[in-house]
C-alpha cells in the first residue's frame, strides 16, 4: 500500500474516531443503546472509495480504540457484531444501489448493526426480553442511517473529503 493512501486511511480513522468519541458525550436519545452513530459517515463514505479491506481497517481500527478511549472495553463485543454486521451489509448493497443512493446501503448497515448488537445482547443476557427495545433502536437506526447516508452522499457528491 502506498504511503499516500495509508495516510488517507490513517486520517479517515482517525476523524472517525473523533466523531465517535465527541458522539460519546452526546446523550439526545432515551433509548438504551441508540446513538446517532455519526463515525459510520466516515464508514459510509470509505465503503463506496475504497476496497473492502481498506474500508474494514478503518471500521475495525475505530471500533477498537474507540472501545479503550471510550473507557468501555466490555462493550467492544457489541461493538465489533454490530460493526460486522454493518459493513457486510453495506458492502453487499453497494453492488446493487448506485452511487446517487448511498443513504438506502447506510439504512441497511444501520438496522444490521443494531440486529447484530441485539443478537448478542440475547447471548450475554441469555434472555429474550432485551428484545423489547429492538422495534424503538430499528425505528432510530433507520433515521439515524438515513441521515449518515446522506452526509457521506454530500461529501462524495461534492468531493470535499478528497481535495
């Protein structure tokens, strides 16, 4: 890999990582585990740029320091499910959406994430009742992807991440 690119990828990692840490400190919504989830913009935006290798060190580098700087290590799990999930997802729609509907591939990788996090919410807590919040976190994940989808369709449209 060329200097050039592992710097590109280096900094979109890293200005993942300062959305997810600023998102952190962002309590809007009262739902247990809901988050807008703005660092997958940069996710969004990496899968439809680069390879799916590139794109999966940025996502798998941002979900593990994310997990330490965030001061929560035992949520790396969910974090790393979901993030699975997610970007496979995403990664197999953005063969079939083209590139003017980016935001349908990021509400796909949201209610993926948020069914990959559950499926192991069910397996830690060994109980069917977590699922209650699934239809609230798809309802949020939807809408929270819907506007991800769109800001990284706004950066690639107007090229602004590349100049």
């Amino acid at each position: 890999m060329k200097a050039h690119k592992l710097a590109r990828l280096a900094l979109l990692t890293a200005l993942a990582l300062i959305i997810f840490i600023i998102e952190l400190r962002i309590d809007i919504i009262p739902i247990p585990g809901a988050k807008l989830g703005l660092a997958n913009i940069i996710t969004v935006y990496a899968v439809y740029k680069y390879s799916a290798k590139e794109t999966a060190m940025i996502v798998f580098a941002r979900v593990l320091l994310g997990s330490i700087f965030g001061g929560n290590i035992s949520a790396i799990m969910y974090s790393l499910v979901g993030a699975i999930c997610c970007l496979t997802g995403m990664l197999i729609v953005k063969r079939i959406v083209p590139l003017k509907y980016i935001w349908l591939s990021s509400i796909i990788g949201a209610i993926l994430h948020n069914t990959g996090q559950m499926i192991v919410a069910v397996m830690v807590m060994r109980s069917f009742a977590v699922l209650s919040i699934y239809p609230f976190l798809i309802i949020t994940g939807c809408i929270a992807g819907a506007f991800t989808g769109l800001c990284a369709q706004f950066l690639i449209s107007r090229k602004l991440i590349e100049k």
